[in-house]
C-alpha cells in the first residue's frame, strides 16, 4: 500500500519548455488535489477533482491544466513552464470529507 | 469564498513550554477544522481536527479549541519537545464535500532545548 506516490520529485526545466507531473494514489479515493508550496504562502490550491473525469479551479490554476482520466491517477501539466512555476508541487486524495493523504512533492526548478 | 488567517508565522518556545497557534477563518458555513504538520523536507501530514459540534479535542500533548461565535479555533501543544519543531498549517472546509480545504499560511514552530 504506497499511498499517494508523485513523479517525478526533481525536475529542472528551461522557460517555455512543457512537462507533466503524475499522481497516483491506492486507496480508492474519489478525491485528489494538486497543491504548491512556496516559502511563506503555505498550500495554495492549484486544481482539484471530485471524480474520474472531473477537474476543478482552485486558488492559482492559471498556467496549469489537469486530467482525471483514471480515478487513481490525477496528472498536473505546465504547457510553458515560467520562472514563477519554480516551487515544490503537492499532490494529494481524499474521500469527500476528512483528511487529506499527500505525496512526498515534487520540487520543479524553471530557469 | 472561504479565508484563513494564521498567527504567528514563526514561534520560538523552550522545551517543555506550551505553544499556542490561532486562526480564524471566514466562512460561517465552514465546520471542519483540520491541523496538519510538516517537517522539513516531508509531506504535511494531520495532526488532529475538529469539526463543529465539538468545543475541544485533545489528543495526548496536543488539543484544539473552536469558538464557532467569533470564527476562531486553535492548536495547544504541551510539554513541547524537539521533535515538534516543525511547521503547522490550520485549515477549514465547508464540509460540503465539494469545498476543498483552504489552508492557512502555517507557522513554523522551533522548540529549544
């Protein structure tokens, strides 16, 4: 049982350049969460999804897009990557109430 | 929507001492009031929540307290030790089950020995 587990945990991109972040969780949650964490401002809410094949804006969506196309797996996709997108990357599942499970991140650097 | 303040953002305690953490939040719709922890380096991870038909809740060392009325709740950590330097984030939820949790911008806790 992994949990939630995020791929991958270190990632160096140039400007402009495009990637995706993976996250997969096992314990049949119907909830899943992209959040980044940046000194000082906490967990800002990125996307969410309350079902397979459902996305949500959160708090800072903008320059991000995600899919929930399998219910274990939620994908986070920077389609030109900026400087501002440097920070460390959270994903994490739910049932639709109570605690949230969180991956170990993903620590994403644009240059 | 719903807002989280979080104080202070930084706490220095000695060993042994209490530490206290407080937010509030502003959504009267909000009744589920989680706390996580977060090490350096490691995943947040839930510490103790309440929601909000209950007053307090402890948990060995660690309790929280809501106070519906004036839209606040807190965390209470006693008899500190090393090991609960860290960083804490509060958070509150609609409990809706369509509202995610909005978290506060945490504060970083240093126990000295």
């Amino acid at each position: 049982n992994a949990g939630v587990t995020q791929t991958p945990k270190f990632r160096v991109l140039k400007t402009g350049q495009s990637m995706t972040l993976l996250c997969a969780q096992d314990m049949n949650h119907e909830y899943m969460y992209w959040y980044r964490q940046d000194p000082g401002m906490g967990l800002r809410l990125i996307h969410y999804s309350v079902g397979e094949g459902t996305t949500a804006k959160g708090e800072v969506p903008d320059g991000y897009n995600v899919s929930r196309l399998k219910k274990q797996n939620f994908l986070l996709g920077l389609e030109s990557a900026a400087p501002s997108q440097t920070s460390v990357y959270f994903c994490a599942s739910s049932l639709p109430v109570g605690e949230l499970f969180f991956g170990e991140g993903s620590r994403l650097t644009v240059l | 929507g719903e807002n989280v303040e979080q104080h202070p953002s930084t706490l220095s305690v000695q060993e042994g001492d209490s530490a206290v953490i407080k937010c509030t939040y502003s959504d009267s719709a909000s009744n589920y009031f989680p706390w996580y922890k977060q090490e350096l380096g490691k995943r947040p991870q839930l510490i103790i929540d309440i929601r909000s038909n209950v007053g307090e809740k402890k948990d060995q060392r660690i309790a929280v307290t809501l106070n519906k009325t004036a839209k606040h709740f807190s965390l209470h950590i006693t008899e500190t030790q090393p090991e609960d330097s860290a960083v804490y984030f509060c958070a509150a939820d609609a409990y809706s089950g369509n509202t995610p949790l909005v978290f506060g911008k945490g504060t970083r806790l240093s126990v000295i020995a």
